[in-house]
C-alpha cells in the first residue's frame, strides 16, 4: 500500500522525455522524406534543362496564362493554413501529454448529455492510454495541414487541403471539443460557440469548393447571410432568461459571464493580461444586465446587417464585428493559448476571418471571363514532364510532403486508437522502469489456493510472474490482482507457457479458504494459470523474507502494509526482472503496468 494513489502530474520528467523522443523520431523520419522530395524535383529540373539544352529550347518554358488566386480565397487559406500551424505548436506544449486529458477533454464534455460524453470518453480513453504518442500525432497533423493550405494556392492539391481541414477538424470537434458545446449549458458565442474547430471544417469546406465557385458575389453573400442567421440566432441565446448572462452576479456569486472571466483570469499568464480579464470580470459582475443588454443588441444589429447584403452596410459591419471580436477574444476568451494546454487561438478569431473572407468575395470577386487564355504551343518532341512548370512541380512537392506529414502523424494515432495495450511510460514515471536482474529465484514448498502442493521447482519451465498479496486487503492487492488478469488477457494464445503466481503477504489471514475467496472476488479462480500460494506463519515468513518483502500490521490489525513488487523468473528459475507494482490512482496506470508486465514476459520469452 505505500504508493497508493501515486499520479505522475503533466511535469513528470519521464513522460517530457517520451514526448520529445516520438517527435523527433517522426521529425527525422519527416527530414529524410522532405530530403527525397527535394532529390527529386532538383532531379527533374536538371533534366528538363539539359533535354532543353540539347534541343536548343527555350528554359524555362513559357508559362500559360492563368488568373490570380480570388483574394477571398487566399485569404480564407492562408489564414485558417496559419491557424492550423499555430495550433500544431501549441500541442508541443509540455503538459500537453498528462494534462490534455483532463484539462482540456473532460471539461469540454462536463454538462453534456451523457451520449456526448461517452463519445468525448472514448478521445479521453485513447489520450490517457497512449499521451505522448497522441501528443505528438495532434502536432504533426496539424502542423501538416496547415503547411498543406499554405504551399497549395490552386487545383486539387488545394482542395485536398481543405477536405483535410473538414476530416481532422470534426475528429476534434467530436472528440476534443464535445460538438463545440451545443448540448451543454452555457452556450453563447462569447465563450467559443460553436467550437473553434467547427469553423475550420467550415473554412476547409469552402477551400474545397470549385474555383468557379469564387467567381462572382454569390459565395460572399451566402457567407455573410448564414453568418447573419448565426449572429441573430446568438442573441436570441444570450437573451433567454434564467441563463445567467443577464445577472452579472448574486448572492456573492459571480454570474455566468462574471465566472467565466474570473476563471479565465486565474488561468497562468502575463499579469497585465490576467488584471484586464479580471477587471472586465468585476465591471460585469457589477453591471450584468447593461453588458448583457449591450451584447444581445450588437449581435442582433449586425445579424440584420449582414443580412441586408448592402455593400456599404457590409463595410461597417464587418469594421464593427472587428473590433467587438477582439474585444471578446482578450477580455473574456483570454486568447485561448494560455494555462499550459491551451489548444487553440479560440473561436472569435476564426469566426472573424470568415467574415472578412465573405465580405472580400462580395467586394473583390473576380469577374468570368469567356475569352480562353492563349495556350503554349504543343511541341510533339518534347515529353509530358518536360512541360511541366518549375514552380509548379516546386508546389507539388510541397504539398506531397505536407501530405507526408500528416501520414506521419496520424498513422501512430490510429494505431493506438486500436491498440489494446496501455503504453508502459506512463507506469514507468511513478515507478520507474523494471530493474533488471539474474539472480536464481529462492525455492519455497507451498500451496496453492485448492491445497495442491507447489514449489518453484514445479514452476521449471515456465516463465513466471510472480507477486505477494494479501487476500483480505482492500486497496492494492485487489488492483494488482486485476492487472496480472488483465496481463493474462493481452497474451492471449501465449499465457500457456506462462504461470502467474500470487505469494499469501499477510500472517494471520492466509488459510486456503482465504485464498480462495480472494479468488472468486477478483474472478481469478476460473484462471487455469492462476497460482495464489500459502503455507504456515514461519514458512511465508521465510519466504517473504527471501524476496526481500518487509510485512507490518495495518492500523484496522487485518490488512498488512508491505511492498507492492512483481518479478518475472524465466523458465530456468532465474529472477530476470523486478517491478515496482504500485497501481497507481487511475485505470490508465493500472493498465500501463498490465502492458509493462507483458513486455517483460515477452521479453524473457523470446530471449
């Protein structure tokens, strides 16, 4: 029991050090791919310009008339391309492994109905279970993505880009940000409705449109119109009563938007920014009604506004939209980076670039033209690469290797979404890693849970993993039993060559009867290579003591306090590898050990 509850924090040396080690392991393997990359497009212009030599042609050749990127568009995909990079280098944030979890996920889920949560519990599950391989697959995903949108300016590469921003961003949308907490009390624009990331799938979505789609002022007004309907239908929430936005506080407690800015305020960051949410915080709380007053009009005002489509009006607005936008983004979202997991700029920046982006394809959208470029005229010498533009293939490359590292990314993260073994580092940083031995197992002549006699003779060929337990203990013991259980399950058709064996650690309570009770309570007896020894007071005390197991009597004078260790003894009696068993505080740890142990056993097997 001495390491009960034990929980590595988002600090632990051990978990930064596998953080880092995975990213650069996936950034080599991203710098030899770039370097291939770079091998061929040098490689291919090389030979274009020496064909073109050879042939006394012109290099490089003539490019074709085409029409500039529709500035809306660039607009819309260098910002959102940008976005998607700075939220890549936030998820390199140390705490981002232990601290994701339960500091961004949870919350995100917390008053949501319960189909939500268990939807947001299945991302917690596979976070919590593998944090630095998730970790470091959220930064080259979207570190690729946004790199992707940012060097892929036309055609189907770059609309490729943007079906990656709708693919990734609904996975966060779901997992990570809980349906941006539509289902969740609270809800209001001014907190991050609908989510950040549901207005980069929007984005990646209109990215992903023909260009055709760009030309004319069509695509700016749908945008501004469902931005209008948004808007309006944001001041209708803020406005209905018993939500707590139109109190700023009562009985000494702030109201909902006074709270959240309190909350906000204590978050880690520079004091000049944390006294600027804080003091907004106290004028709210102060001043409720006339802020929330305020905040319902602006919102329905410039619904209308972005409705009426007229230009002029349009101008004002989005100048007005603006400014309130950033207003809200310092003063009640605080940015949305600070506090160690913060994910994301938050939603009034990307919800302000849409605006912009539909406002600019109304006023600078590009005109149809009928009349076809002219095109550069077919040489029937030369071969279709070496028509190819430099800066084309230069582009194409880009995009490739953005490609790569999305791959790179995402490939770990799907692998552990289906792994069923809980990584071992996160066992290893409350415990250690397994100290590695050869020494000769010390004989003992017990007996099993059914009185069958059982000496460490008996055990000749097997590989062993071997605990101590008491069976009247109600904290750890039951855990570790779990865990060799659960070690049992992951090595499936394997477990035959393996005998897990549990040693009586209590004096007074050790009898058969006590055993096999333990047994039945942990679902453990109907395991054929289950072994739960015991023998008299002074032979366990001889073995126990032969182990190096130190036993004392608990305060209740039942339950013993003593080592939580495991060992692995290969199958010529030889102790190969001793582990700290601590359970833990958390079924993600506890699993971890169940994985470690298994790695141990596998490695004595195959050694």
């Amino acid at each position: 029991m001495p390491g009960m509850g034990h929980a590595p924090g988002a600090g632990n040396s051990t978990i930064i050090h596998d953080f880092h080690s995975s990213l650069g392991r996936q950034a080599a393997l991203i710098l030899v791919v770039l370097v291939l990359l770079f091998v061929a497009w040098n490689g291919l212009r090389s030979l274009q310009y020496r064909r073109a030599v050879a042939r006394g042609a012109q290099f490089p050749p003539p490019r074709p008339a085409t029409s500039p990127e529709p500035v809306a568009r660039r607009v819309l995909r260098l910002g959102f391309g940008a976005l998607w990079v700075i939220d890549g280098l936030l998820q390199l944030q140390q705490a981002m492994p232990l601290g994701m979890a339960s500091s961004v996920l949870r919350p995100s889920a917390a008053g949501s109905p319960e189909w939500v949560q268990r939807l947001v519990g299945f991302g917690v599950e596979v976070w919590t279970r593998h944090p630095t391989t998730a970790a470091a697959s959220a930064v080259w995903i979207q570190l690729g993505i946004g790199i992707f949108l940012l060097v892929a300016p036309r055609g189907r590469w770059s609309r490729l880009a943007g079906l990656g921003s709708v693919g990734w961003g609904l996975v966060v949308w779901v997992f990570g940000e809980a349906f941006g907490g539509l289902f969740a009390p609270g809800l209001t624009v001014l907190f991050g409705a609908p989510g950040g990331v549901l207005l980069y799938v929007v984005a990646g979505g209109l990215i992903a449109l023909p260009e055709r789609a760009w030309v004319g002022q069509r695509l700016g007004r749908v945008i501004c119109s469902a931005a209008g309907v948004f808007l309006l239908l944001m001041a209708v929430l803020q406005a209905w009563p018993g939500r707590g936005f139109w109190q700023g506080g009562s009985h000494s407690k702030p109201g909902t938007l006074a709270g959240m800015g309190q909350d906000m305020a204590a978050t880690p960051q520079p004091h000049f920014l944390s006294s600027a949410v804080a003091s907004f915080a106290s004028f709210d709380e102060a001043h409720g009604w006339a802020v929330n007053l305020f905040v319902v009009v602006a919102l329905a005002v410039t619904g209308l506004a972005l409705l009426s489509g007229r230009r002029r009006l349009l101008y004002s607005t989005v100048i007005a939209l603006v400014v309130l936008g950033l207003a809200d983004w310092v003063l009640i979202e605080d940015f949305g980076v600070f506090g160690g997991t913060g994910t994301d700029p938050n939603s009034m920046v990307p919800l302000l670039l849409l605006l912009v982006t539909g406002y600019l394809a109304i006023v600078r959208a590009p005109v149809a033209v009928d009349a076809a470029a002219p095109a550069v005229a077919a040489d029937p010498e030369r071969r279709w690469w070496e028509l190819l533009d430099s800066g084309y293939i230069g582009r194409v490359a880009a995009a490739v290797g953005a490609i790569a590292v999305v791959l790179i990314g995402s490939a770990p993260m799907v692998a552990a979404s289906v792994n069923s073994r809980t990584d071992t580092n996160l066992v290893e940083a409350i415990n250690g890693a397994p100290q590695a031995t050869a020494t000769s197992a010390p004989a003992f002549q017990l007996v099993d849970q059914r009185g069958q006699p059982v000496s460490m003779a008996d055990l000749r060929g097997y590989t062993v993993a071997m605990t101590f337990l008491d069976p009247v203990c109600t904290t750890d013991c039951p855990i570790i039993a779990q865990e060799f259980k659960a070690a049992n399950q992951l090595l499936g058709s394997s477990a035959r060559k393996v005998r897990f064996v549990a040693i009586a650690a209590n004096p007074q309570y050790h009898s058969v009867t006590a055993l096999d009770d333990f047994d039945r309570a942990e679902g453990l007896a109907s395991q054929s290579n289950w072994l739960y020894l015991t023998g008299s007071t002074s032979t366990l005390a001889t073995v126990l003591n032969s182990y190096g197991v130190a036993v004392s009597n608990g305060v209740a004078g039942s339950m013993t306090i003593h080592a939580d260790m495991a060992y692995v003894i290969d199958p010529s009696g030889v102790t190969r590898w001793i582990l700290d068993a601590d359970p833990g505080s958390s079924s993600a740890q506890q699993a971890s050990f169940s994985s470690l142990l298994v790695a141990e056993i596998d490695q004595v097997m195959h050694s």
